[in-house]
C-alpha cells in the first residue's frame, strides 16, 4: 500500500462519523465458543470476485494459507462486494472478501442495490487492504479528466458491483453523463487496450491490477478526482475517506493522484462456527509477514481491527482482539 498514514487515519475518522452503525460496531456477539486447536469445519470457500480483480488474487493467497494449516479452502469467483454480501447473509459456513462501503449500504439498507432490503447478519472477521478509486485510458484518446469522459463508453466492473455504484455516485455528484460498461476487470482492461471502451474505473488495492495491465501495455494516463468532486464523494458517500496515490504507483503517472477510499474486510454470517472464526483470525493475523497471503496483504494485521466502524465484528474474531488487547 502506497497511501500515507494521514489518509488511514482519515479513513477511521470518517467511517466513524456513521453513528447509526459505529455505535454498534465493536460489540460482538457475547460467549464465543472455546476457541479449537483447529478447526472443526473439513472444508471451506471464501467469495471474492472475478478475474482481473484484486479480491480473487487475495482470497486465493488466504486458501492456500489456511489449506496449508490444515483447514481444505479454496477462493470462489463472484461479481464482488455485493454478490459476496448476499451469499454469506444467507451462508453460515462461507467467507467472502467485501466492502466497507458496500457493508454499510447492506446493513442500512441504503444502497440502490438493496432496495431497501438490509443484510444484518454480516459479521466481520480482519482487515485486508484499503481500496482507492483511480480511472485508466490511453494517451490516444486524449482523456485524462473527469469532465473528459463525457460521452465516453466507461468500463466499471460487474453489473451491480460496488464499483460500478461508486461510478453512478460520481456521474450524479459531478453531473457528467457517460456510458457504463459492464464486466470483468481483466476483461474491460482488454477492451479498453483494443478501444472498445474509452475508460476504467477501478477501486482496490494498489496498483490496481486491471490499470497496472492497461499501464503496463500501453501508454496510459492514470488519473482521480478533482478537489470539488472528491468533496461531493465524501458527502455523497460518508463512510469513504480522502485518499492521495502515490506518484509512479503506475507507470507513466508523475504526478500523485486525488481520490477517495474505504477498508476491505474479510467476513462471514453471525452464525459461522465462532471456534473456526477464532481460529481463522488467529491464523492469519498471527503471520509475521502478512505478504506470505498475497502482495496486497501488508495491510492484513490485527492493529488495524479498528478500521471496521461499520459492522459488527463475529464473537470468534472479537475473542482474538480481546485477547490481544485490540479491541
């Protein structure tokens, strides 16, 4: 992660200012169960998202971690943070990678998406990454603004995916009209290189793969949001933070990039076993070097727990941090 220590504690500030859910946030569900020497569950999957995404490469790093410690996992494609939300409210047994953002939409039903539904039995167990917004397009097109997307056919991840919700957010704060393009991030990276599309706009953990490819292969221009529509974002969406990418985080980016920003949170039902949710916490957050999981995963520690102001942390993982002092 390239963003500073003002931008995460800008994001714990901000997220807390939902109080209809912080308020919440850290109390857990009471009596876990004892924690187990491993884990009861024989085998188990953790949603994450398609290919080109930053949630599919970390999910498959934690499988092959925990297979490794003796509990069979493998990471399950998705459309991301939302499809993720609706199969562990409903799952009791899975793992998924999700939002921030998008958890407190669910919770509060608030999200387009939800329509008006709520997901309340999201629990979280730890920490991933922070996820910032940027936009790709190639130096040809000559589209290195916001405003110069106007018209423009821009690629926003699945139907229904917290990037594409974030994008509508921005069209309706900044008054731009574009033309939305659906699909897989290593999907419209392609498209954009063979001008099918004209932009992509992505939020996860830098570089974002799907703009590190488009960058990579071609000369690109990588850019964010302007001062007054970074403002509207925080004010449209309040649990979101100010984010500044670093410059050279892409190639052919000089200059440091604005943008807005939110933690990834792995989670799991209320009723996930709370011996495995102890264990699998303990698991990954007792690496000495999270990048053992994945090149995205230095984030993945326990003194970050306290990022998560949104939902509501699984009595197993709440254990953990108890017993560490973290929360």
């Amino acid at each position: 992660m390239r963003l500073s220590r003002r931008t995460l504690l800008l994001s714990s500030a901000s997220v807390s200012s939902v109080s209809s859910v912080s308020s919440i946030s850290l109390l857990g569900c009471a009596n876990p169960a004892p924690s187990p020497s491993r884990p009861s569950l024989s085998e188990l999957g953790i949603y994450s998202a398609g290919q080109g995404s930053a949630f599919l490469p970390y999910a498959q790093g934690v499988a092959q971690y925990l297979s490794g410690q003796g509990l069979k996992t493998q990471a399950l494609t998705s459309a991301g943070s939302i499809e993720n939300i609706r199969k562990i409210d409903v799952e009791k047994q899975q793992l998924a990678t999700v939002f921030l953002g998008t958890a407190h939409e669910a919770l509060t039903g608030t999200g387009a998406w939800t329509q008006g539904q709520k997901f309340p039995n999201l629990r979280a167990l730890f920490p991933m990454y922070e996820t910032s917004f940027q936009i790709a397009a190639l130096h040809r097109s000559g589209i290195d603004t916001l405003q110069s997307l106007r018209g423009k056919k821009v690629g926003v991840g699945p139907a229904g995916g917290p990037a594409e919700s974030f994008f509508k957010g921005l069209l309706e704060v900044t008054g731009i009209n574009a033309q939305i393009i659906n699909g897989t991030p290593a999907a419209l990276a392609t498209d954009l290189l063979s001008g099918q599309i004209d932009a992509l706009w992505q939020g996860a953990a830098l570089p974002i793969p799907a703009l590190k490819q488009v960058t990579d292969s071609a000369e690109a221009s990588v850019f964010g949001l302007t001062d007054e529509a970074q403002a509207a974002m925080l004010k449209r969406f309040a649990f979101l933070s100010p984010a500044s990418i670093a410059a050279n985080t892409y190639r052919g980016q000089p200059q440091a990039v604005k943008s807005v920003a939110a933690w990834n949170f792995v989670m799991a039902h209320a009723e996930f076993p709370a011996g495995d949710a102890y264990w699998i916490t303990r698991q990954v957050l007792s690496l000495e070097n999270p990048l053992q999981i994945h090149a995205s995963a230095a984030p993945t520690r326990m003194q970050n727990a306290p990022f998560n102001r949104v939902v509501l942390f699984h009595a197993g993982a709440l254990r953990f941090y108890k017993e560490k002092g973290v929360l």
